[in-house]
C-alpha cells in the first residue's frame, strides 16, 4: 500500500517492527514497555535519549530544554499563552489557515491577539511576506507548514520579537537554524511517531513570562524542572518517538530528510503543473514539501480518481474535510516510489480522461 | 516475571500479543495502528466499541458520556475544577493521600476547596466514615482507591452533592452502583491499558457548571460534542484499552474482577498479618484489594527482601518513593499465581530470618 495520510501517517517499516518486539518484550527484560514503571532506569533512559537526540538532529545550544508532553499541537494552543502571555499583554499570530486559526482562537482565552499576517484574503493559498511585528508584543506565533492549505515557510520572518512555531507537520522534515525560535511544538503523528506525544522545545530564558498562577501539570518550568518526567508520561508514544529518531539520525539526519522531501515534492508538483487535469492554487515559492493540496479542473472527475487511487493501493488521497479537493501527504517515511507510483497514476489517469 | 508494579503495570498477555500485532498490521488491512487516520471507519469504530463496552461493564444509565482524553489523573485534577467550579464557588475535597492532595491543590487555582475529610492525622492510614459535606459544595471529590496509601473506599459517603471520583487505580476491578457518581475519571496505566490516555464518564446533568471562558480542547462539553474525537486522540493507548475491556468482558466482566482482587488481597494480607516481621498500618476495613502497603518491623531487612524479590523476578515491590516501606500491586492482569508466589517467599524469608 502507498499510505498518503495527513497524520496519523506512515512510520519506517523498521521503527514499526521494533515496536511491534518491544511491546511483546522491551530490551529482552522479559517485560513489555506497556508494563514497566515510568521512573525505572529502563524508561528513564528512553527518555534521556530522546531529548539528547532532539538536541543532536536540530542542533539545539545550550539555552534549550527539550520537553516530552501528554496531548497534541491543539493542547499547546493552550499551554503556550497560558505560560507566556499575561491577561493584558498581546501577542502578535500569523493566520494562515485552520491551525493557526485554532490558535488565536486559545490565545484570545488568555491575552489579547494581534493578528500580524493573515493570507485568509486569497482563502489561505499563500504566505504573508512583509509585515511588522509592534515592539509590545510579548511573541510572534507562526505555523511552520500548513498541514490542510499545502503551505510551508521557506524563509521564516526576521524579527526581534520571540518566535513561537507550531512545527507539527514539518519537524524533522529539513535543516533550520531552530535557535532563533524561543518555542517550537510539535505533534507526534506525522514525522516524529506516534499520536499522543508533544515535543516541546524552550529556550528557557523566555520563562517566565506570566504571573498568572498555572495548574501544575501546564506549567512548563515545572516539566523542566522534573526532566520532562512530572507525572506518568504516555510512555510508549515517547518510545516509538525515540525508535524514529534514531532512524532519522541513521539515515542521515535532517538534510537527507530534506533532500528526500525536496525530491518527492518536486516531482508531484511538477506532474500536477504539467497535467491540465489537475490544478495546485498555492502560490509557488510556498508551496509545502510535506502535503500537496490540489484539485482538479473537472469536479466530477474527483470522485472516479479517488476510487482508482483506492484500487491501487493508495490511501490518503482525500482533502481535509472542510476543504474538499486532493491532498497527497509526503512525510519523511514515504518512499520517493510511493510518489512515483501516484504521478504515473496521475499521468496515465489524465491520459484517458 | 512476576509484575507487582503500581502503574505502568502488567496487563493480559493476550492483549500485548493483539497488541503487538496490530502495530504490525491492524485488523488485516495491511497498514500499523499507528499509521491510520483517527476520522477512518477503522479507528471510529474502535472508538466507539470501547466507549459502549465501558457503558456496558460499567451499567452506565443514558445519561452519561463516555470520553477518552488526552494525559492522566493529573491533567483532571486541573480539568475538572475548570469545566465545574466557579471562581466564587466552593468544591469539598477529601484529602486521604498524595493523589488527592494533589488535586486539592489543582482546584484551589480555580475556585474554593473545603476539606471536609481528611485522614492526614494518622499518616493516611485510614478513610473518613462519619462527615457531612455542606449544601453550597459544588461537588465532592475523592479517590477511591489510594494507590500510594493503601486504602480503598469500601462503601462511598452518602451525600446528595455531586460525587466527583478519581477511580486510576482500581477501575473496572470491582462492581459497583457507578450511576451514584456524577463524573469518574481514571488514567488507563493500571487497569485498563497503556500511560497516555485517560477515561472520563460524565452524567451530562452536571454541564455546564461554571461560567468561565475554558480552552477549547479542556471542556468536556466540546468532547461530548465530538464523539470524543475532538481532536488527533492518542490512538494507539484507546486501542489498548478497548482489548483489555473485550478481556475483562470475556473473563466474565466486574464480578470476576472483583472476585479475583478479592481472593489475591486476602491470602496477601493474611501473609502479611500472620508474619510477625511484616507489619500493615493501614487500618483493616479500609485496606485495597490493589495495592498492599506494608513495611518490616526491622527496616535494616528491607533490601535484603527487595534483593530476594528480585532474585526471584518479582518486581515492583518497592514502596512509593515518598513514603518508603513495601507495596505490592494486585492488578486485574496479575495471575493468583504470582501473589501465591511471593506469600511463598514472604514465609519462607520470616522462617530464615
């Protein structure tokens, strides 16, 4: 099968068969990780690789703590104004589709928005290129790679102000300078493993920020302060985390994952410009290496193209569903074939239709 | 190996091998649990079999909803003075342990707390029988099974004020009149299946209580809303869950759970009561049928037991790190076999020494 999903998605072939062993037996200690203590050395040293291989592969200084946490990017919509922004301080979000949407939406619970970029003018098909960010905002949040509307950063904004990014769906995916980020966060399901876990990476001297009294298991200086270890951590989602980083290091690192990316996104989007059938909006220089969204000319036809999709194995085809229209998802574990096979399929299907 | 751990704990060696395959190849479709999308048939339909067998081996009534949320009993200690008590609003909490404390401590950032039982006074040592919790408390919160203590909620106070309980560490192990509680909430580590994912049963009669503006992915009403799948849910841990419910139902359900945590607490206890180098404080009526807390009259010969439990593949006997001592967890999943085991080495350990 040629897995396509947005998220959950596909994982290495390898990172999935040394679960599938460690939830039967962990290290050969004749117990599951689904059984073992949170505070044994055994998980203990999990965790501890993780965080120093999240440090390695993005090439993090010493300012940086790297935090494993319950939940998804919707909780840090939450968690992020609640520690870093006071009742009358403002925050400056960049709106660029449905996720960062969700964010303004949480941070306005806490603070005030200012609303610094938007692309909702052009329904959501590019990336704002000049626009200032006011000396009183507290941070700049961004969303990396718009996982529904198919747009990614390419140049980050240039801005003293502390920047926030919501990195979901292309962490790992490509070589960043990540210092000049105070936050980044990022749900597991995409590149990084499986749902359930958050990363979180802080540059500590942004905390703290707020005087606000936060609940004990949101407060990011605590989960610091505990070694990303305050309560029973969703063990075996950092575990499956850890297993796919060590494959993203083995492979390469993060310019063989980019490389990657660049090669299979090329190719697909050059298929859909060269095809009349088909037709991508977003603006070129934004397009997303990781998740292609397209449509065809002919509505009709879409139906008839998901089904042979279907019959030949691919999945994960469809559109987010308030957008309708195509998305073809190019995470780091999808094999450059599995793009080959479905460009062909495009061609061939464009040549009898 | 016999597993006495407190949570992450032992579960069904049938649920792990399901477990273990379907990360391989889910319901023979060809693709890993941890690679389908949360919106497919496939996974709404393991949602929903696993939020109607909770209905089922919990004899919920139509008036609650069945939710599985992100995180542990942490994030509820948080989560449920947020969706229920109002900032002028006062809650009575019962304070018999860690855990509770805890709680007590999460409600206070958002309304008042009136500790209406506490059994602080004799080390936790036993529950609260005789307390009246006044009319203007929003709710009443306790923990029925004190999985650090040792004490376990035998018969729950009668009170017309909604009963809010955290049931982590003994859920599904007993029968009980669950429709007298008006919210139940239970992290899955223990009981139920995998760390990162957590049960909450809602009689929607108590929502809305409260006024305040809550983060969207905190209020319940917007769970209920959603099917429980307002956002990515932590896939693989609700699927962990839903075998071991289909275990616990095809072992003969609550009744055979409690008649098996029955049998194991009483040959344990009897040991430990017979024995004169072990010694349990926790005051009879009150002890649990899941975690036995005890300590030796003679601490020197502490590690030199844990050292021959040890020896013997019997782990997670140590006592919680605060508190010291011995304690020995009694699972659903824990075969008689294994506490038989360790009576055996409990007698055999006092007649060398």
């Amino acid at each position: 099968m040629h897995n396509f999903n947005s998220g959950p998605s596909i994982l290495p072939q390898e990172v999935l068969a040394q679960t599938a062993n460690a939830v039967i037996d962990f290290n050969n200690i004749g117990l599951s990780i689904l059984e073992i203590g949170h505070r044994t050395n055994w998980f203990v040293d999990v965790m501890e690789e993780a965080r120093a291989l999240v440090k390695e592969l993005m090439q993090l200084n010493e300012h940086y703590e790297v935090l494993f946490l319950h939940g998804g990017a919707t909780t840090q919509f939450m968690q992020v104004p609640m520690n870093l922004l006071d009742n009358n301080a403002t925050a400056a979000y960049c709106d660029n589709g449905v996720w960062g949407s969700k964010a303004i939406k949480e941070a306005s619970v806490f603070g005030h928005v200012n609303v610094v970029a938007s692309s909702k003018d052009k329904n959501y098909t590019y990336l704002n290129k000049n626009f200032t960010v006011p000396q009183d905002c507290t941070y700049l949040h961004l969303t990396s790679n718009n996982t529904v509307e198919g747009t990614q950063w390419h140049q980050f904004p240039t801005t003293n102000t502390p920047i926030v990014a919501d990195m979901s769906s292309d962490i790992f995916s490509r070589e960043i300078n990540f210092n000049l980020f105070s936050l980044i966060y990022a749900g597991a399901q995409k590149n990084m493993g499986a749902a359930g876990v958050t990363l979180v990476v802080i540059n500590k001297n942004i905390l703290p920020k707020t005087n606000r009294n936060i609940p004990a298991i949101m407060n990011y200086q605590n989960h610091i302060d505990a070694g990303s270890l305050l309560n029973t951590p969703p063990v075996f989602a950092v575990y499956v985390t850890l297993l796919t980083l060590r494959w993203i290091k083995k492979e390469g690192g993060l310019a063989i994952m980019q490389k990657r990316a660049e090669q299979k996104s090329s190719l697909l989007y050059q298929t859909i410009d060269e095809l009349p059938i088909f037709h991508c909006p977003i603006q070129k220089e934004d397009r997303s290496n990781m998740n292609a969204v397209f449509y065809m000319q002919d509505e009709n036809l879409q139906n008839l193209f998901l089904n042979v999709c279907k019959e030949n194995g691919m999945i994960g085809v469809k559109g987010y569903r308030t957008m309708g229209g195509l998305r073809i998802s190019m995470y780091n574990a999808l094999p450059l074939e599995s793009v080959v096979a479905i460009t062909d399929l495009m061609k061939d299907f464009a040549n009898k239709n």
